[in-house]
C-alpha cells in the first residue's frame, strides 16, 4: 500500500508547499491588543486563531501607530558598544519601579533591554548580589517590517517579554524542550491524494481552478507549541522563523540572501528528489559554553541556529511516518541555510530574533542548572515568577494555517510536501562547558561601575 501511494505521488505534475504563519514579531503596544493583533508584520490573527493577510491600509496604520510609540534610544543608550551590560537586579528593581510609579507602563529602553542584540556572556558578581548579561548592543529604530532593530546593524534587539518567557518556563524546556510544528492533518493528506489520484489531478498545466481544488483538498494546517504560552510574543516568533524557512525552501519567495535558493530549485532536473517528502526544522547550534574556574564569568560560543532535514512518508491513512534517512539535496538545502545564517538574521529580522530566543533560553537554563542566583545571593521574583505582576502581552494564538501551493513541472512529477519546526533543546547547550580563563578577563573589564544605571 505504501509503494502504490509513492507511485501515485510521482503522477502528478505538481510540488505542493505547506503554507505557514506570516507573523513577523512586533513590541508591545498597551492599549493596543485588537489592532496589533489584526496588523502585525502583514498577518491578521483572529479570536479564533485563524490566520489571514490584513489589509493594505490596516498594515501602513499599524507601522505608523508602532512608530509614535516606539521612541529612539538617547545618549549613551543609542551609542554602539561591543559589550552592553545588563544587570538583572537592576532590571528587576526597574521593572517593580514601573510598576509602582508608572501604571505599570515598562519604558522602552526596559522593554528591549537595553538595546542589547544578542548575549554573549553571563556574569556573576556575588559582592554586588548581581547577575549580568552582556553582548554587542546600541539605539533601535522601528524597521519597514514592524520589527525593532539595532540603528546601524539593522539586527533585531531582545524583547524583555521574551526573556520573562523564557526565564519562567525553563522547567518545561528541561522536561520536553521548547517547539513549535506546522503540519497537515491526515485528512488533508488523505483529501489530497484522493485528488491527485482523480482524473481531476492530472492536469498538463495547473489551472486556477485546479489550484483552488488542491487548497480545499488540503485544507487547513494545525499549529502545535509546546513549552510557551501560546499567547506570547517568543511563540510568535518561533512561528514566524518556521514560516518563513518553509517559505524559502519551497520558492514561495526569493531568498534576500545571495546564494541561498529553494529547494524545488535545486530539484528540477528530478534527480535525486526520493521517494519522500522533506522535513526541515531548526535547532541550537552551540559549541560548549567557556567557562570560568570559579564558574562566576560563562560565554555562549557558536552561531547559535542551523537546520536540520530529515526524509517522511505520507502513509496511505494519511499520517506521516519519519523514512528514517536524510535526503542529500534536502540535507545540502540545510546546510547552505545554516552556512548563510548570519547574513540571514540581518536581511530577514525574523531570523535574529530566533536566535535571540535560543541565546535567552540558554542562559535561562544555565542560571537555573548552575544554581547562579543563590551564588550571586540575587533573587528575581518579578523576572521569574510565573504569578508575578510583571505580566505577559498576550496575544492572539495561531491555530491553523491557511494552505498556500508553489507549482513546479519536474521530470518525474514528484510531490513535495515541506513539514518542520523549530526545537530548543537549552539545557543539552547549558549541561556542555569547558574551562576558559579568557573569560575572566572580560569579566573583570565588565564589572558594573554605576548603581544608579540598570544598564552599562
């Protein structure tokens, strides 16, 4: 049965690629939940989880409504500086002020920490009851896409919301790891076949009714999160990441960056596609952390992403099995995205901020695992507390996807169906370290040489 479902595969003249959430990653907008939930990063998310383009107009309100409210870095704050130091007692103590003094209304400069882009080191200073992230940082500007980014890097800057998310569910992602899939039902699957195994589905050239019929027949792809809320900004931005890779790899658009094409191009000449669908999906990509001999000074080491393939088989009831091999030009698709990650954080911001979240969720799990908090004597209730008043913007959950198709007439008439998601294993990257005394150094040029600031 199996071998008679890839036979009919190979009939039809079509790649069919999985459609997945356009969801670009906005900041907080307080008072704003219904309209930035209805125009954010070109996407419309309703109550009930379904996806949708917002209108043109709805989007240019939105971009111009985000840039009255997100005002630029002054000072010191908007100077770029190889080490921006973030002192998490400090922040804590920012965070109740606000709290307290100011409706709880968090300032810019509190809610994207600082402008810091990524974090490099954690820090412990047991005399100052202090623990500090540091890593490359500088002002923000509110980009074309609705993200923020760094003024002159162009790299998207943490979100504080995204820190608390993964500072408060490092249990979880010690217990399963943090994930987002998109995928197809069974009964989409099972619809699908049944067209292309119809005379219907055999067209010579795909037709605008046939596309139609294809769509229906798939129907609706389900969204599956686990370890974050679903109503968070960081499970936005995990979406977003997996949306756009699929989108790259299956042509649905060009890839901004030079030398990084689709998959369905480099499987034109049908040669060496297989028998099975690709799965892509993307991972912590860290080398063993540097540490300190007093274990008081730690430096995250690596590139932090890559992608990962691996081959499925649509079974005749429509599930999908793994085939328990890996597909070389969908391996070789993988790792060109993972050589070219870099340049595509900076061209595609949705790219950084997944890195942002790998770089957070294991710096949450290395303060947990190394017990840095009792030895800093430094304790964070509002940053860590999942019932604390610092609470989570919430926003409109993505439930299911609308299903978009990329047509290619190839040689052999494969279908390709591109299923993944995105997985966070931070405390395998936290449980690997070696000694470091370079880290030390930086330390000691790192100490915080103002009380008065929460940043440096």
């Amino acid at each position: 049965m199996l071998r008679r479902v890839l036979m009919s595969q190979r009939i039809c003249r079509v790649a069919v690629a999985v459609a997945y959430l356009a969801s670009l990653c906005s900041p907080a907008m307080a008072g704003h939940q219904n309209f930035r939930n209805n125009s954010v990063g070109g996407v419309s998310i309703d109550v009930e989880g379904v996806v949708g383009p917002p209108s043109d107009s709805g989007r240019k309100l939105f971009l111009e409504q985000l840039r009255k409210e997100v005002k630029a870095a002054e000072g010191a704050l908007n100077t770029p500086v190889e080490l921006r130091m973030v002192s998490l007692r400090a922040l804590e103590a920012a965070c109740e002020d606000a709290l307290k003094n100011n409706l709880g209304q968090l300032p810019d400069e509190v809610k994207f920490l600082a402008g810091l882009q990524r974090i490099q080191y954690v820090f412990v200073y047991p005399e100052e009851n202090d623990i500090v992230l540091a890593g490359p940082g500088e002002g923000w500007r509110v980009a074309d896409d609705a993200t923020v980014v760094g003024v002159t890097t162009g790299r998207p800057v943490l979100h504080l919301d995204d820190f608390l998310v993964a500072m408060r569910t490092v249990h979880e992602a010690r217990r399963g790891g943090i994930s987002v899939s998109i995928d197809s039902t069974a009964e989409g699957n099972r619809n699908l076949q049944r067209l292309f195994d119809s005379p219907q589905g055999r067209p010579q050239n795909p037709t605008p009714q046939f596309v139609a019929a294809v769509k229906q027949a798939f129907g609706p792809q389900v969204v599956t999160l686990t370890g974050v809320p679903e109503t968070s900004h960081f499970a936005r931005v995990l979406v977003a990441a997996d949306y756009r890779m699929k989108r790259l790899a299956m042509n649905l658009e060009k890839s901004p960056v030079r030398g990084l094409g689709s998959y369905l191009e480099m499987i034109k000449s049908g040669k060496g596609a297989g028998d099975v669908n690709p799965r892509w999906w993307m991972a912590c990509n860290y080398e063993p952390l540097a540490a300190s001999e007093d274990k008081l000074a730690w430096e995250l080491r690596g590139p932090g992403v890559k992608v990962m393939t691996e081959d499925e088989y649509v079974l005749a009831n429509g599930d999908v099995a793994p085939a328990g091999k890996v597909n070389k030009l969908a391996q070789n698709w993988a790792d060109n995205m993972t050589a070219k990650y870099d340049a595509l954080s900076a061209a595609d911001p949705v790219f950084g901020e997944l890195r942002n979240l790998m770089d957070m969720c294991v710096v949450a799990a290395l303060i947990e695992k190394e017990r840095l908090g009792e030895v800093a004597g430094c304790s964070l209730p509002l940053l860590t507390g999942a019932s604390s008043e610092l609470a989570l913007e919430k926003w409109n959950a993505a439930k299911k996807i609308s299903p978009e198709v990329s047509f290619l007439k190839i040689r052999n008439a494969w279908v390709v169906s591109a299923s993944g998601g995105v997985q966070i294993e931070s405390w395998q990257v936290a449980s690997r370290a070696e000694t470091d005394s370079n880290v030390t150094v930086v330390r000691q040029r790192a100490a915080p040489s103002s009380k008065s600031l929460w940043w440096q």
